[in-house]
C-alpha cells in the first residue's frame, strides 16, 4: 500500500492499518459512550411507555425523562445505593424494576442497559407507603380505612397496545391531597381482581398502581415494590406518538400537544 505524503510539510505517512483504525475508533466513541451511561446512570434515563397502564396521566408511545437521583444517589454505572434510599411522596409516578427475585443476578446490581444485564422496568403511581393499609372497593381506593375521593368528569375511550378499544369512565382522585385523572371499567366484569387486598405495606417497600386501574398489572397482582428497585421520578413527556394512527411509517401521528407535558 502507498504511503501519504504531506503537501504543507512534505512527511511522509504510512497508511493506517485495521489496528490503528480501531484505535482511533475507541478513542474516538468510547468516552461519548461512558459520558452517556454515566449521565443515564446518575442524572436522568428516558423511557418509553409501552402499554396503557398509566393512562390517562401517560398515553402509550409517550417517551418520559425520568430523574434517577430523586429518591437517592448510586453509585454511578450500578443500582447499589449511596446511603439510605428516600422514601417517595404519596403520588409520585414513579420507575421501578419489576420487583421479581433477582437477587444475586448482575441486573440487581449493574444499571445498563444492555442484556441480560437491563432490567425489566415499570412505571406506576405510587398509592401506599410503609405501614399503610391498601384496599380497593367497587374500584374506590381506601388508604389506612379512608376512602379517597373519585369525581365522575364523563367517558374515556381507551385504546390499548394492539389498537382494541374500550369504554371507561375518567374520574379526578384526591389521593391525600393529591389530585390526578384515573380510568375505571364500565361494567362490573371488566374491573381487576383484588386478591392480594387488603394489605399492609412492608418497611422499606410501597405499594404501586396504575392510573388505568382494570387494565394495569400493579401491587395487587404482584404485591409491593422494594424502595431499593426504584429507579427515578417521572418529570415530563418529550416525545410522543400514535402508533395506532398511520399518518407517519413507523411511528403514527405525532402528539405534539404532549410534548413538554409535566406528569402530576
């Protein structure tokens, strides 16, 4: 192979074999990938919602950041935590790893997404804290025997993950001083089984629901998330789309009216 001369200083260059290629490729991309991964890590993670258990507060195919240092700091690149994790704020939605039994797997202690590594993750709203009593009756939500206030503001056609349709009502909850939209069934046969309820909730873990409460998989299937899975607090939508609208390939209709959208 020819050499490469210079035209302003007249040296001569080897060319650059596969070695000094990859090279120059390692120094190139590697530290904008640990930059990356560290920021992902430590500061803030975007996700996608994939499925209709939040709605109405998040709509499928939202794309929400979410802080990973609200509840806590970690050691960065891991999910081993820096002191004791902080309790959340009843309401607060919130990301967590499914809370399966990981323990002594590399996913519940490296934070990466990268298989088998990444974690299965879930967004929910946080209902119940450490020695709460949670129950659910006729789909109103009863915290330590105190039912919270549900009022009716009309119908809600909801559309799930594979374009299927079904009828709902949208209420406004007062979840202790905290107001936010949620979905139940219209008929009886169609709302969630409780089997779990009623239930006090451990020390250190919470009780997590969806907003869509007959179409969300949630702490009264699968009981109640350890404080040490969390991952973040859900701050905003900045991307979101349509999937089951075909004006774009691939992504839908853009919902531009959600982008910015705070999540409360």
């Amino acid at each position: 192979m020819d050499n490469f001369i210079d035209e302003d200083t007249g040296e001569v260059t080897e060319p650059m074999g596969f070695t000094g290629w990859l090279w120059d490729v390692v120094k190139t991309w590697v530290p904008a990938l640990l930059m990356v991964l560290l920021i992902r890590s430590v500061l803030a993670e975007p996700f996608r919602i994939p499925s209709g258990s939040m709605v109405p507060t998040l709509e499928i195919g939202d794309h929400i950041l979410v802080t990973k240092y609200s509840y806590g700091w970690r050691i960065p690149l891991t999910r081993i935590p820096i002191g004791e994790v902080q309790l959340p704020e009843r309401g607060d939605v919130v990301v967590f790893v499914y809370p399966d039994s990981d323990e002594g797997k590399m996913s519940y202690w490296l934070d990466l997404p990268i298989p088998p590594i990444a974690t299965l993750d879930y967004v929910k709203r946080v209902v119940g804290l450490p020695g709460d009593t949670i129950d659910v009756r006729n789909n109103v939500l009863y915290v330590n025997g105190k039912p919270q206030r549900q009022e009716l503001t009309g119908p809600h056609p909801f559309t799930d993950d594979g374009c299927n349709n079904y009828p709902t009502r949208r209420y406004v909850e007062d979840l202790e001083g905290h107001d936010h939209d949620i979905l139940t069934a219209t008929t009886y046969s169609s709302r969630q089984i409780n089997n779990r309820l009623p239930m006090v909730v451990p020390e250190g873990e919470i009780f997590a629901m969806g907003d869509n409460r007959d179409h969300s998989s949630d702490s009264r299937r699968w009981g109640t998330v350890p404080l040490r899975n969390l991952k973040g607090k859900a701050r905003f939508v900045w991307l979101s789309y349509d999937q089951c609208k075909k004006n774009i390939p691939l992504l839908g209709d853009i919902r531009a009216d959600r982008f910015g959208e705070p999540i409360r």
